[in-house]
C-alpha cells in the first residue's frame, strides 16, 4: 500500500513538473489551449447597459435588450464578472436625464461598477439573397469598456459575425430555420464573442 502511495505521489509530481516545464497546466491538458482576453475584465464589477440597435438608443430595443443580458451572463459564466444592476441608468435613459453621450464613465462608478460594457448593433442582416431559398445571416458589432475610475473608455473594438461561419460554404435551406432563430443564433454569437474578447477563451480538444 505504501508502495503505491508512493508511485502515485510521484506520477502527480512529475505530472506537474512537465506541466510548468511546458507552460501548460492540467486544466489545460482537459479543456484545451486557452487564449488570454483582449482587456480583461474578469472577476471585475461590470455595468452591461441594453445595447444600441440601428439607430434606437439604448433601452428602445427589445433586441438591443436581450443582447445585452446574454452579454452579461456570458461575462458571469466566462470570467466571473460581478453584475450591477442598470435599473437606475435605465430608468435615467428613459428619463432623459443625461446628455448624449451620457457620461458611462461616472454613472458606472454611481451603481458601484469597475467597467462599463457598451455596445451596439451596428447592423444585422438575415436573408437569401446571396442563394436564393438559403438563409444567411451577418452582424456588425462595436462594443466599448470605460473604466470607471479614469471616467474614459479604455478598450474599443468592431467586429462581424456570421451565421453559418463560412457564408461563402454554408447555407441554410428556407424550412429549416426561420428568419428570427436564425436572427438568435448570430445574435448569441455576438454574445459569445464579446466574452472571449474581454474573458479569453478555452479552444476545447
């Protein structure tokens, strides 16, 4: 029994040498490589406001809504971001009571924030124009983090994505999806996207 102990207490000792030697941890020998965030902002106190749609500001889109809830659940789940609730600058939006571009950087720090996530659908396109009877859908984000405590955005970044990835390959044939899941399934992308951008990302073997 001892011997055993022994022989095991040695495989895991060199199992983490070998593992420091070559930059990788166990974690990594499970889940994959991981890629370090753009900016990061795990583990921080963060402000995800509705995002703007179009030309709708934030807060006058049921879309821009949902995509920034599903932001900030993807910042929670990824990086163990600490949500603030945005009642307060909701309801001051509403309201009108901020100028344009409301000051981010001093309403963040009033709700107890480190960061504020903005972000905007700049467009979303869904539609069978390139093959007629295929669905393809496409979606131009700009997404910015302003440090609450120097009050100034601190990390800007636009970006595409797309639905199915390689549009010039896949298509989707007209039945089997509609226009509005195939709409959810771009969106969450989006979503997705800004969490490994801010939180990094585990590539899965």
């Amino acid at each position: 029994m001892k011997k055993s102990i022994g022989s095991l207490l040695t495989v895991a000792l060199v199992t983490t040498l070998v593992a420091s030697l070559t930059g990788c941890t166990i974690l990594n020998a499970i889940l994959g490589e991981y890629t370090e965030p753009e900016f990061d902002i795990r583990e921080a106190r963060v402000l995800v406001p509705a995002f703007r749609d179009g030309r709708m500001f934030h807060y006058e889109s049921t879309r821009g809504d949902a995509v920034g809830n599903a932001v900030a659940m993807q910042l929670q789940s990824e990086g163990g971001c600490q949500l603030v609730g945005d009642h307060e600058v909701e309801d001051g939006v509403i309201r009108g009571d901020y100028p344009d571009p409301p000051p981010w950087g001093q309403l963040g720090a009033d709700a107890g924030a480190d960061f504020v996530v903005l972000g905007w659908l700049r467009s979303v396109k869904v539609s069978d124009d390139v093959v007629y009877g295929m669905l393809q859908g496409s979606a131009e984000v700009r997404v910015e983090v302003w440090d609450t405590r120097e009050k100034r955005a601190v990390h800007k970044k636009t970006f595409t994505v797309k639905f199915p990835e390689d549009t010039n390959k896949e298509v989707t044939p007209v039945g089997e999806i509609t226009e509005m899941q195939l709409e959810k399934k771009l969106l969450s992308r989006a979503a997705v996207k800004i969490g490994h951008i801010y939180c990094g990302e585990h590539h899965r073997r």
